[in-house]
C-alpha cells in the first residue's frame, strides 16, 4: 500500500521535473524567437523585466494579500485555542512562529503567504475555526504550515518569472513581425523557421500556463502529504477538506488574484467538472485529494 512519505517524495520529484521541462520550454522558445529576429535582445529584456516585476511581488505580496482579504492579525488572547495549534505544530517542525490572522468570512477556509518561515503567515477565517473539530482545524493549519516550510512563495515567483517571460517574448515577437519587423531571411527555409516561429509565439503562453498551473496542483497534493505527515491523522484532513468542499456560500473577499491561496477553491458554482476546468485549475479536483488522503497508509 502506498504511504505519505511515498506520495510526499513523488510530489516533489514531479515538481522538480515539470520546473526543469518549463524552464527548458522557456529557453527553447527565447532562443527560437532571439534567433529569429537576429537579436538576444528581446530574451535578456523579457527576464529581466519579468524578474523585476516579481521582485516586488515576492517581498511584498503577503501585504497585498492581507489587506485584499481584510484579514486581522490576532494574538494568543484573541484565539487561545488557534494560537496553540500554530504554535505546536511550528515547534515540532522546527519552523519559526508565523504571524496569525484571521478573515470575518462564514466559508471554513484557509491561506498561508510569507516569502519564507522567518515570515510567514496562516490566515483562517471565522467559519473555520467555528465549524472544525481541533483535530479539523489542526489538519487545515498543517496544510498551510506545508505551504511555508516547503516555500512554496518561492517557487510560484520563480514560476510567474518564467511565464511572464514567455508571455513578453511572444508579444513582442508577435509585434515585430506583423508590423513587418524580424529577421527577413531569403529561401523557404527562412519561410518555414518564420511560421513555426510564429506558431510557437502563439502557443507557448498558453503552454506555459499549463506548466504553472501543473506545479500548482502538485504543490497542493505535496502539502496535503506533509499535513498528515505532521498530525499522522489522515481522516481529520479529509474530513476538513469536505466541510469545507459542502459549504454552500462563497468567500466575498476573494478574487481571481487570491483564489490559488487558499485550500480550496473559495468560490462557489465554479468546481467544474469539464476536463477544460480541470486543466486551468490551480487545485486538484477536491475528490481526488480526499480519496487520495483515504487511501495512502501513514
């Protein structure tokens, strides 16, 4: 039978395999567009921007996040019971205390941000901590410390970076060579380059997205792993994670911009089942992760 450290290994070579093949992709299409044009310009200036732009967002988001949600920070005396669990579970994984807040939203949910432990921060919301057992809201909790202590801010920059640049580099291309630009060259060779070029430019946002969204995915499973690794009390989390899937009302402060944070999809009548969905979506299908959780051996 299949067990938690099993799947947590696999999560994470599958993570590292699909970042190498997007990191590869990426090069691939910044070298084919640079050669094309007959400047590496476009590629240097395509990354740097991109790079530049989520430097802010990496040392800056988890502010934007907090006062988009209008979550409050809170102390011990505010959420003795809440407080002791972050605590508990921050000192038996050696992580540092992350900052605590909390969301005035009826929808049991969760979110953790924080470029790294030393600033991390889990936010809860009001319905959570009322409709979850302690062993429930325990199970929620590690999920999120997972997402610190796997530094999963981290990667998500490093994946907008190469997205984003993918992004520019085609529509400047794109640009270029309708308005007549590009590196003309003679024969059906230089034809035949142009047009797989152009496909390429097209397409490989599109690509991209995909490969974003699949790291996503596998981050979410690899998290839902190391929360049962740390509480070793799988059925709470599944439990959790159908609470929270059979509330009917949405979260009001969440947007296309934060969605991906939380533990699930906090948005309600867009769990779709068409595989079109599936394939945009930065969670995996809840049943999935519950029946996934249910049958993998501690």
């Amino acid at each position: 039978m299949a067990t938690f450290y099993g799947e947590k290994e696999s999560n994470i070579l599958k993570t590292w395999l699909y970042l190498t093949i997007m990191s590869l992709f990426v090069v691939g299409v910044g070298w084919l567009i640079s050669h094309q044009t007959g400047s590496y310009l476009f590629l240097w200036f395509a990354f740097l921007l991109s790079f530049f732009s989520s430097f802010y967002s990496y040392f800056y988001s988890d502010r934007l996040v907090l006062r988009m949600s209008k979550a409050g920070e809170v102390k011990k005396e505010d959420a003795p019971e809440l407080f002791r669990i972050v605590e508990n579970l921050s000192m038996a994984e050696g992580m540092p205390m992350p900052k605590i807040y909390i969301l005035e939203e009826s929808q049991p949910n969760a979110f953790a941000t924080g470029r790294n432990p030393k600033n991390g921060v889990v936010a809860v919301t009001r319905g959570l901590m009322e409709m979850m057992s302690r062993a429930e809201l325990e199970a929620v909790i590690a999920h999120e410390l997972s997402h610190i202590k796997n530094r999963d801010v981290l990667l998500s920059t490093v994946l907008v970076v190469l997205a984003s640049a993918v992004a520019l580099l085609s529509r400047i291309f794109l640009r270029s060579a309708f308005l007549g630009g590009g590196n003309r060259r003679e024969g059906g060779g230089g034809a035949i380059t142009l047009v797989i070029a152009l496909v390429v430019a097209i397409l490989a946002p599109l690509v991209a997205m995909i490969m974003k969204l699949a790291v996503s995915r596998k981050r979410e499973y690899l998290a839902d792993s190391s929360a049962v690794l740390m509480t070793r009390h799988p059925q709470a989390l599944a439990d959790a994670l159908q609470k929270i899937k059979d509330y009917p009302h949405g979260i009001s402060v969440a947007n296309d911009a934060t969605a991906h944070l939380y533990i699930i999809n906090p948005f309600r009548g867009q769990d779709a089942k068409k595989w079109i969905h599936k394939l945009f979506s930065t969670h995996p299908p809840l049943n999935d992760r519950i029946e996934k959780i249910k049958s993998v051996d501690v």
